[in-house]
C-alpha cells in the first residue's frame, strides 16, 4: 500500500509537488481536464467542483488528445520532486462525448483514445482512471457539513435537471449543439456503450501495459439529470470486470462512492474487488448517510472503519497507491491544504500501523 495524492491540473507545481511530498505522498494521481478553466484561475477552492448551469467549464480540443511529449514532461517533472507519477484520472469530454452519447464521432474518438493509452503508456503511467458517465458528478450542495463546521459537499436529492445538448459529464463540448436535452435511455443501452469502449480500448491498454480503472457513479443513483448510470449498486462493479476478461480492465475503487450505495457493504466489496486484484487504486475518504441522503466528513468522522478497510487490502495483498480523493475545508487560511494535510496524516498513520501489525 502506498500513499498518494490528487492533483488538480491548474495544481501542477512545484510547489503543489512539495506540499505532496511534505504530507508524505510518494505517488501522484494527476487531472489534466481543465475543469472551469481554472488553468487561468488558480484558486483552490476549485477542488471540490460543483455543477452550475454551465456546468464545469468548456472541454478541450477535440482534435488534440495529451501528447507523449506533454505526458513526459509531466512526469518528468513529478520525478524531478521525488514523486512516482501513479495515474492520470478523467478523459476530457472533448475526447470522448460521441462514445459516451453513441454519436458519431465515436469511431474517430475511439481511435484517438487508443493513441492516447499508447502515449500514457510509453510515458510510463502505469494507470489511467476514467468514469463512463453522461451526468458525471452531480446534485452535490456544498455548506457546513462536516466536524466543526467545516466546509463540505453533500447531497440531498438527486438533480432531475436534463442535460442540454452539447453537454457531457458537465462540460460543453459544442457550443453550437441545437436546442434540446439528451434523449433518454435505458441501462441496457449505456452498457452497451460501456462494453464498446472496453472491447476497443483494452486490448490498447493491455499492449501498452496501461490498466483503465472504472470510477462508480458519483452520486450512486440509479438515474441522475434523467440519464441511467452503471455502478450505482457495489455488485455492478463485479458486472464492469466480467465484460472483458483483462489485467487491464481495473477499478478506481472509491470508498466514499460504495458506502453511499443503497445496497451490500463497503467491506465486502473492499474484500471482493481487491481480492480478486481489480483495484488499481483507492479513492480513501470517508461519509455518513448513503444515497439520497449523504455528506462528505473528514476521514475519521464518518460511517467507515478505516483501518477496517486497510486491513482487508492488507489480507489481500493490495500493493496499489491510496489518495485523499475529496476532504472538508478547514477554517484558516489555507482551507484545502490544511484539509488535505490533516487527511494525509491519518493516512500515513494508519498505513504505517496496520502494516506493523501481524
Ligand atoms: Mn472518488
């Protein structure tokens, strides 16, 4: 088990790598979306994005997926500060709206993802996180929900608001789309856009000695914004790795996503996914409440047993990189560092205690 952290891409820095390496990480999981274009907007408090009409800002270039050479330099630079560069998380919506909608640039964008694992590959980034969804995260409301006080996000009900046209995981891809929503669909038909991507790209990512690991449906509903989602229930996830058979076909097991499910247990599932070698890495943050009625606390206030859970990735050998993912904001003048501190010491803690244990 090793410890990582998250960054966002307006956070690639040095002195984001410091504070990382500070706080104990050895790993970095890296966005490179440029959520509400916070590249030009560097304020911290874009951590925990909150879906707005527009939502998160524009998507990319269609055209230009991450080259070698960026990726490279990326790490490099991560190396450069003493940090493994464990994993990229999301695809930019630019790069892969017409496979999540079956539209038809799908056959284009398939192809331009096969490059981009080709590329993550031969950079050397072990990992590639992604989330196969049409609403993305969503229906969060952000007050003080946490110990103290503390600035948090939570959920109260599920946003039913439809997703305009042009939209996809709250990003605009086509700013001139036509008027309208997206149509509705059934499960069965997200399933199968799901089984294409993995029968296309895994073969990719296995030849590049990539794992694509599946984030669950944050919120865990069964719908949101009128649009189905795939791993709302912990059994779905067992559902996603049984329709490719493939070392590549992995999980970014998030612990907070699976306690807010309406059914099984997050122990459970922590036991059969990582025992079963799924999980490529681990999202460690804690919640009280399931779905439609949860809030985001800090790591040690919530409904999980966190060294429970490390316990069981010990039994089972989980040799994979664990990061903060979100955390509440603590009151002072560095609301997100100090937050993020404070759960990388509970981390490093018990990762040190539980593996000392026999
Ligand atoms: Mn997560």
């Amino acid at each position: 088990m090793k410890l990582g952290f998250g960054l966002y891409r307006h956070m690639l820095n040095e002195a984001h790598y410091k504070f990382a390496k500070q706080c104990g990480a050895t790993h970095l999981v890296i966005h490179l979306v440029d959520y509400f274009g916070t590249e030009k907007n560097t304020k911290e408090n874009t951590n925990q994005p909150v879906g707005e009409k527009d939502g998160w800002g524009k998507a990319g270039s269609g055209s230009e997926i991450w080259s070698l050479e960026e990726l490279s330099r990326i790490k490099a630079e991560i190396n450069s500060h003493g940090l493994e560069l464990e994993a990229i998380e999301n695809f930019d919506p630019a790069h892969w709206h017409d496979i999540l909608l079956d539209g038809p640039k799908k056959k284009v964008q398939i192809e331009n993802l096969k490059q981009l694992i080709r590329n993550v590959g031969a950079a050397g980034i072990p990992v590639f996180g992604y989330n196969f969804s049409l609403a993305g995260v969503s229906s969060r409301i952000v007050g003080k929900f946490a110990r103290g006080g503390a600035i948090s996000v939570a959920m109260e009900a599920g946003d039913e608001t439809p997703i305009p046209n042009g939209m996809v995981w709250n990003m605009v891809y086509d700013e001139n789309a036509p008027e309208g929503y997206l149509p509705k669909i059934r499960h069965q038909e997200l399933w199968g856009r799901l089984k294409y991507f993995l029968d296309e790209l895994v073969p990719v990512a296995e030849e590049a000695g990539v794992k694509l690991a599946a984030h669950p449906d944050d919120p865990p509903l069964p719908y949101v914004r009128n649009t189905p989602r795939l791993v709302f229930q912990p059994g779905l996830y067992q559902k996603l790795i049984d329709l490719k058979d493939s070392p590549a076909n992995n999980l970014e097991f998030c612990l907070g996503s699976v306690a807010e499910m309406t059914e099984g247990d997050v122990y459970e599932a922590t036991d059969q996914y990582s025992q079963q070698g799924k999980i490529s890495y681990v999202h460690f943050r804690n919640v009280i409440g399931k779905v439609p009625n949860y809030k985001e606390v800090f790591i040690d206030e919530g409904d999980i047993d966190m060294l429970r859970i490390l316990r069981i990735l010990k039994k089972n050998k989980f040799d994979g990189v664990l990061i903060p993912d979100h955390t509440p904001q603590m009151s002072c003048d560095a609301p997100w560092h100090a937050g993020m501190a404070f759960a990388m010491g509970f981390m490093k803690a018990a990762i040190s205690m539980v593996k000392s244990e026999n």
